[in-house]
C-alpha cells in the first residue's frame, strides 16, 4: 500500500526511445505518442536518442517534435549499441518514472497505461513479456 507522499512521488513518467536507423516509422510513432500524451497528461517527457543513424532519423525527429518542449533528442556521433543508448536515455529523465520501448512500434503505447498501473500500487520496476509476437507460430 502507497504513503499519501509515495503516490504523490509517482505522478510523472517519461518515455524513452532508443533509435537507430527508423525512419520508416518514426511518423507513425510521433502520431502515436502524440494522441498518448493527450489522453496521459502525465506522460511529460519523451526522449529520443538516436544511436547513430545513417538515415534521415534525426531530422524526423527534429520536424516532427518542434515547438514541444516536452520532446528531448540526443543524437550520437556513432552507433554504441542499444543499451547504452538506453542508459543515456535514462540520464536525461526528470520525472518520477520512465518506460523504455523500441522506436520500431513493435510494442504499443497501450501497454505502458497496464505498468503506469502496476507502479503506482507501489512496485519500483514493472517489465512486460511478450507472450506472442504477430506473426510467429506458437
């Protein structure tokens, strides 16, 4: 059970996308985290670090974030992996919390509303499993 003070502690959350080479979907993604924030105010970050793409990644994310203070880039100057691109992600956070998900779409926004859920109960980490991904047989 949450203190009245750990549920005030954990009312902001940041999105941390780690991308390399996406700019295929990057649109779609931008307008999926758009209608995101605007039915989960409390989402008040959204950092993209781009982990030294080749293709035209970084100026998407630059056209398509203009004018929202809420969106961060960081942009390598080579690739260094996935991981550590997610630790630098996680370095720029400012808010309570942070949800880690592949720029690529394969895991909707809808699952971070099911997390947001577990944490505020109280649990400090909250990961998903995927149980099938489309397209694999079982």
């Amino acid at each position: 059970m949450l203190k009245e003070n750990d549920a005030h502690a954990r009312h902001s959350l940041a999105l941390v996308f780690p991308v390399y080479n996406e700019e295929e979907v990057l649109p779609q993604l931008m307008e999926e985290v758009q209608r995101f924030r605007e039915k989960n105010p409390y989402v008040e970050q959204v950092i993209f670090v781009d982990d030294g793409s080749k293709d035209r990644s970084v100026e998407l994310i630059k056209d398509l974030a203009s004018g929202d203070n809420g969106v961060v880039l960081l942009q390598f100057s080579r690739n260094f992996g996935h991981q550590l691109a997610i630790t630098a992600g996680i370095s720029l956070v400012k808010t309570d919390a942070a949800v880690i998900l592949d720029a690529d779409l394969q895991d909707p926004l809808e699952v971070v509303d099911e997390m947001v859920s577990k944490w505020r109960e109280g649990f400090d980490v909250v990961y998903g499993q995927r149980i099938k991904r489309e397209g694999e047989k079982s």
